[in-house]
C-alpha cells in the first residue's frame, strides 16, 4: 500500500485560505508565493500546484491576474491581486479555520471543550 503523505494531503484543504492571505498583504506572483508559503514553514508547496489553485481562484472571482513588465528582458510577469469578494471569503474562513484548528488541538491534547466557550 502506497504511504500518503498526510501533511500534503492537509495542506490542499487550505491552501486557498494560505494564497488569499498572501495576496492580500500585496500583490504577488506565482514563484514569490511559493517562496513565502515556504518561508513560512509550508514547504511542501511547489509552483505546480499553485497555479492550478490560482486559476480557480481567479474564476471564482476571489482574485484578479495582471500581467507586469518584467526589468530588463523577460516576459511579462502574472501578479495576483485580492479581489472585494476574496476579501470577505478569506474573513470567513479564518473564523472557520480558527474554530477548526481549536477544536483539532483539544481533541489531539485529550482535552475535553470548556462548555462556556461556544
């Protein structure tokens, strides 16, 4: 039986949250998020697996692509910028991903939820 790599298989389930994040501390291209994902200490993210992940965004309206000069020779460069709709879905899913990643924590820890905090 093959071994799944589970931090991978994790991190597809928010690695749109991490993008949108990115992109809206400023606009950014595909290697530079890569390399600040990495930075970050999610290195298991390659530039192929994020521009599949930045089309979809970009069809559903969360993100903008503009293409820059590049200096010197060189094509153009694919900048991403945060779009009004991406803004308010990434509030929501840091709400969400806040309540999910407690929740996680609690359950690994063995610890049992404060009834008060709901």
């Amino acid at each position: 039986m093959p071994r799944m790599d589970h931090r991978s298989q994790l991190l597809k389930g928010v690695l749109d949250m991490c993008l949108l994040s990115i992109i809206n501390e400023e606009p950014s291209y595909g290697y530079e998020m890569a390399s600040k994902l990495s930075e970050r200490g999610l290195d298991l993210v390659s530039e192929g697996s994020i521009y599949p992940t930045l089309s979809r965004m970009q069809r559903s309206d969360l993100i903008e692509g503009y293409f820059v000069e590049a200096d010197g020779s060189g094509p153009p460069r694919k900048y991403y910028r945060i779009a009004s709709e991406g803004k308010k879905r990434l509030e929501v899913w840091k709400k969400e991903w806040s309540a999910l990643s407690k929740g996680v924590n609690q359950v690994v820890k063995g610890v049992a939820r404060d009834r008060s905090d709901k």
